[in-house]
C-alpha cells in the first residue's frame, strides 16, 4: 500500500506523523505541499484545508492520528 503525507515544513503534527509511521517502519513519502502546487491542488480538492493528510491506500485522513496509524498498520 503506498502510503503518502501531505505536510508543510515547521508543522508539529506533519513531523509526529512522519515519526510515528518511522517507529512503526512504515514506509512513505513525504509530499511538501508549498513546494508542489499540484499536490495542493488534490488536498484541496479532497476538501482538507489543513496538513497532514495522510493517504493510506483507499482511507485518508488529516492531523496526527495515532490511532489511525495503528488501526491501518497494526
């Protein structure tokens, strides 16, 4: 499952995000969303207006979500 997060830079919860998904070796991309103004365009478009988002396969979701983490990737 590609697993991608839509964050910006100095963004505590896109770094806890990240940190999390590396504890758990889960492997990702990290997409910086004001260097890629397509990439902003398709948050946009999904109707988030705050970073992370996070897109696991068919689920995706935003903010530092713990418990989403674990219930996809346990």
């Amino acid at each position: 499952m590609e697993i991608i997060v839509y964050s910006k830079s100095q963004c505590v919860q896109c770094a806890a995000t990240v940190k999390s998904l590396e504890a758990k070796g889960i492997k990702h991309q990290v997409i910086d969303l004001t260097e890629n103004h397509e990439a902003m365009k398709t948050v946009q478009a999904m109707g988030y207006r705050q970073v992370p988002v996070v897109v696991a396969g068919s689920e995706h979701w935003c903010g530092f979500r713990p418990d989403m983490i674990s219930r996809i990737f346990s």
